[in-house]
C-alpha cells in the first residue's frame, strides 16, 4: 500500500428461528482486506421472525506483520514500499426491520479509528527512513442490505442483494501528520471510505444438524459499480471481493451458545492511477471460536476472535496476528 497515494421441517426451523434473532441478517460485515472478515449476522443467529433489531459491534484489528505470497517476511526489496503496522477500529450501529418472516432489510453505518505508519521506500544503501503516521476518525461507507427468505416453507434459505453508499471520507482527506511523508496523502485503500458505490449480492443457509447443533454458511460478493474518483490520472476503483463463511453453533442451551466460524475472503486488485496494484488482492483464511449469550429476553452479545490459518498475498502487505470482535444485539 504505497504512501504515495437442515432438510428441517417447519416445526424445528421454526424453535430455531426463536432461540435466535427476531430479525433475518442481511450482511456480514468484511472489516478490512486482510483484517476481520467475522460474520457478524450468523454470530448473533439466523432467524426469521419480523420485528425490529438494533446492534453494535465493535473489531480489533492489528495488521502489524508482514507478509508476501503464503508466509511472514522481515523486509522487502529495495525500492518497495516498508510498512511498519495498521491499526484498525471499527465501532458499527445497524438496524434491521423485518416487516414480515419472507422479508427483511439492514442499515449497517461504520465508524473507522485508524493508525498506520510506514517506512516508505525502502533503499538497501541507506538506513531504515524514520516512520512517517497517520491517524483518522470517521464515518465510513454505509451498507443497505435487503434480505428475502421466502424460497422455502422453511425459511431458511435467503437471497441478500444491496448497496455500500461512498459516505466515508476517500481520495486524499486523509493524509499522513508525522514525519518525512507529512501532509502526503494515504493510499486509497487506507481512506476510511473508497468514493465508490458498490452492488451487494448473497445468499446464505441454515438448518438444525443433529438434536444440538445448526450449520449455516453465508457467500456474498462486491463489486464497485460507480465511483467518484473517475477522472483519468485521479481515478479509484476498489478490488471485488468475495466473502465465505460457514460454521457450527451448539445450542444445548439457549442461553449460552458456543459457535465455531470458517471465514474465507477473496480480493481482487484495487484499479487506478490512485491504486497500488501490486499490493491489496489476496487469498486469507480464519478460524473463529466465538460465545452468543442471552441476557433477559431480548438482549444477545457475542464475543468473537479470528485466527488466521491462511493467506495468499499479492505484494508484501500487513496481516493481522488475530482479529477481535465483539456486539449486542436489541430485538423490539
């Protein structure tokens, strides 16, 4: 990142929905290109009856080693970019409705916390440049997500298709504050937000395994469809990417549900003059062990953390150690 710049009747789906979320998820939220990319709706619990639900959720993301292809490096060739780490924190307030079982819709409004600081080029004859930081807090871009669940009587099959709007600062707003690259700007894929307007589409499943068990899984792809950085020599488009999760949640006891995520996560290359391109497409795997748990009737928090077991990375690029995620959920 250059600094320059189950088959289940309807009578079991339906205790299932209940233990669960009064609202349908409509989005897995992918934190960052190679941080957190925790599905937060199946964390909480697939379910289908109407209402309305207010969440927060809060991601830890430290991407501070390096890396290049499948594995950690100590340093990069000369005339290569040398980051030293990016700190991301993300706090998202969501609201869903669902008027009833078959449909429902999500707001999802981030706020982005973020350090990065970089050593710039690197130069093999020189010594190590001083670290050049930056910090910024912000609104990001903002998803709608509308989900449709009606495909079978048991309602546990929906298709997602939705927006990201470019509500979250881009381009050059952000710009590093210390050091020999003070006043430059950040590379587009550090904005809090991408300029671009993107279409959303997914689908995800769940069903009863066993007398105490559910799967689901969820895939769900984005891809820029507009983007205010369009002008030759100053344009950006971001990287599709396409997110997979699928897992386990052992419900034995409503009130304490233990959960096992896979979260898989491909990204293309971002594209423009404003674009690395040699560094934000990859190839990144995550186990994530996680706790759902009731309080009082219509109160649910879960606590999330992400391990990394795989990454394919285009470039040398900064990966997270682990990821942390936690939120609440308010069913009405």
């Amino acid at each position: 990142m250059n600094y320059s710049m189950n088959s289940l009747k309807a009578a079991p789906i339906a205790a299932t929905a209940a233990a669960c979320l009064s609202v349908a998820p409509v989005t897995s939220w992918a934190c960052a290109t190679c941080g957190c990319t925790l599905n937060a709706d199946a964390a909480m619990g697939y379910g289908s009856a109407p209402g309305w639900r207010m969440s927060f959720e809060y991601d830890y993301i430290n991407q501070d080693e390096l890396r290049s292809g499948t594995h950690p490096i100590s340093g990069v060739p000369a005339g290569d970019e040398l980051e030293h780490d990016t700190l991301n924190r993300y706090l998202t307030a969501g609201l869903d409705y669902g008027p009833n079982a078959d449909w429902s819709i999500g707001l999802r409004i981030p706020y982005v916390v973020r350090t990065h600081s970089t050593h710039g080029d690197y130069d093999a004859s020189d010594p190590l440049p001083p670290l050049s930081d930056s910090r910024s807090s912000s609104l990001g871009d903002i998803k709608l997500i509308g989900s449709y669940g009606g495909l079978l009587e048991t309602q546990n099959l929906s298709l997602q298709l939705g927006v990201k709007l470019p509500t979250g600062r881009y381009g050059t707003d952000v710009a590093f504050r210390s050091g020999p690259h003070a006043g430059s700007a950040l590379d587009a894929s550090l904005q809090p937000g991408t300029g671009s307007s993107d279409i959303i589409v997914g689908v995800y499943y769940f069903r009863a395994i066993g007398l105490n068990f559910q799967f689901f899984g969820n895939v769900q792809f984005q891809s820029a469809i507009t983007s205010k950085q369009s002008q030759p020599g100053n344009d950006f488009r971001p990287g599709n990417s396409t997110t997979a999760s699928f897992g386990v949640r052992y419900e034995e006891n409503a009130k304490w549900i233990p959960q096992l995520q896979v979260n898989l996560l491909h990204k293309s290359v971002d594209q423009g003059a404003l674009a690395d391109v040699y560094d934000t497409a990859g190839y990144m795997a995550y186990l994530s062990p996680g706790l759902n748990a009731q309080i009082g009737d219509k109160l649910r928090v879960f606590g999330f953390v992400q391990v990394p077991v795989y990454s394919d990375l285009v470039g040398y690029q900064l990966f997270p150690r682990y990821t942390a995620s936690v939120g609440a959920s308010y069913s009405f």
